[in-house]
C-alpha cells in the first residue's frame, strides 16, 4: 500500500504539469481553430490554410528549416568529431555551449549591430577593397544567425555519439584495408546516425516556427508560419486562423519526431 501510495504521489506532479501545460494548451488551440473572427463555428480557418498562399508560406517554411539543418550539420558534424579527438573534450564542450547560455533577443541585436552598415562585417569588406554591403535584411543574414544559435544542440547529440562509438569497429575497418573516407560513409556514420537524427529533431523543429530572427534580422522579408502565428494573433487578432496555423504546425512537428526519433541498435557503443 505504502509502495502504490508513493507511485500516485510520484504520478501526480508529472500529470498535473502534462495536463495543464501540454494537453489544455493544445485542446484550446485545437478549439479555437475552429472559430471564425466573427466568434461563430466554421472550418473556414482550414479552407484558407489550403489555399495557394499559405501553401506557398508552408514550402518556404520547410525550405528554410531544410537549409538552417542542412548547414548546422555541416558544420556540426566535423567540429563534434574534431572534439572527440581532442585531450581537452570538456573545455571546447563548454565553450561551445555557453553563448546559448546568453539571451537570445541579445544575441540578435548583436547581430543586428555586426551586420549593419557600419559594423565589423561591413568594415572587414570595406578593408579587402569593396564596398558596404547590405547584410541585414536578406536570406544570408537569417540562414547565417539561425545556424550559429542552433549549432550547439546539434553538436552536442552528435558528439554524445561519437563519443560513445565503439572504437573497435573503426580498427577493424581499417585493418581491413578501408580509407578514411570509406571508413566514415560504411562505418562511423551508420553508427553514429541516432545522434545525427537527434541532432536533426532538435534544430528542424524551431527552426519551423521562428519568428523572432525573422523580424529583426530578415527585416520580414522571411515569412515563416511562426510569424504567420504572430502576426494573426497579434496584428490581425484573428485567433482562429493563428490557432489553425499552429494546429498544423503541431502536426508537422510530431511527424518529424516520428521520423527522426533515434532508434537505438545493439553493438554499436562501447561497452563499459
């Protein structure tokens, strides 16, 4: 008795949280979807969701999200690998990690001031001989800024995995005759592709909803369905059509949880 009394009381926070802060939300998103701005029933907030427009702004969203992953990764993965091969793992990990300790809105206003017309990108071009660019306000400045938030919870995932690859595997390989290249298509990243998918998870899906970077760095000329879900409940007050945009999003969002969860394999780790 005592043993199940202690597993409700564990039970309860859990599910108090779950519910009030996980399942309401999304009852009442789901809710409001379905009223027009006129406060009446209707499932024209859906009708328009499907039409050419939000279609349009639905592809651009992946596209960014696509690209933003894409060079997160890129980037990620080599810099993950250098870091398991370094003596000083923990020092670089930490490193890495601390500007996402800073603010985000403060993070980008730094970047707004870098960026500028006057600032120390556009100071660097000047001193190779060409003129100020604008910077801000274009793809490159949004693309470029959302990477280097997300690149350190793509690194990390991915350097969990390296670092726990059963090194023997690699030895082998080699032995075998394998090149460096060949070694890594066939062996490391095959065994390493859990935290690459985690690493995927964890920068896909935010980068889907930005808006924040879109406003001050893409100077709205990067329209994403976050900020079609801001601009619906904060500009046009029209909760409705916001709530059926996120409604979307939300399901967007759990397929490519479903897809990109890891799914672990026995005999690729090193044992303990």
């Amino acid at each position: 008795m005592k043993r199940q009394s202690t597993k409700v009381l564990l039970i309860v926070p859990s599910s108090v949280w779950l519910v009030g802060f996980v399942i309401l939300p999304i009852g009442l998103i789901a809710y409001y979807s379905f009223i027009g701005i006129d406060q009446q029933w209707t499932l024209d907030n859906f009708a328009t969701f499907f039409t050419s427009t939000y279609f349009t702004l639905t592809l651009h969203s992946f596209w960014y999200a696509f690209l933003i992953t894409t060079f997160t990764l890129l980037f990620a993965y080599p810099t993950a690998y250098l870091i398991t091969k370094s003596k000083h793992k923990q020092l670089l990990l930490l490193l890495i990690i601390l500007p996402s300790w800073i603010n985000l809105l403060l993070k980008t206003y730094a970047f707004i001031g870098m960026m500028g017309l006057h600032g120390p990108m556009n100071a660097l071009i000047q001193a190779f001989g060409f003129p100020s660019q604008q910077i801000l306000f274009t793809d490159f400045s949004f693309i470029f800024v959302s990477v280097y938030i997300f690149i350190p919870f793509m690194i990390l995932p991915i350097f969990n995995a390296l670092d726990e690859l059963d090194r023997s595997y690699v030895d082998a390989a080699r032995d075998l005759g394998a090149t460096r290249w060949t070694t890594f298509r066939k062996v490391i990243f095959p065994l390493t592709i859990d935290g690459v998918k985690a690493g995927i998870q964890v920068v896909f899906i935010p980068a889907l909803s930005l808006f924040m970077i879109t406003r001050l760095i893409a100077g709205n000329k990067v329209i994403t369905l976050g900020t079609a879900i801001e601009q619906q409940f904060l500009v046009t007050q029209n909760w409705g059509m916001g709530s059926t945009i996120a409604l979307f999003l939300l399901i967007f969002m759990v397929i490519i949880m479903i897809f990109t969860t890891p799914r672990h394999k026995g005999g690729v780790t090193r044992g303990k």
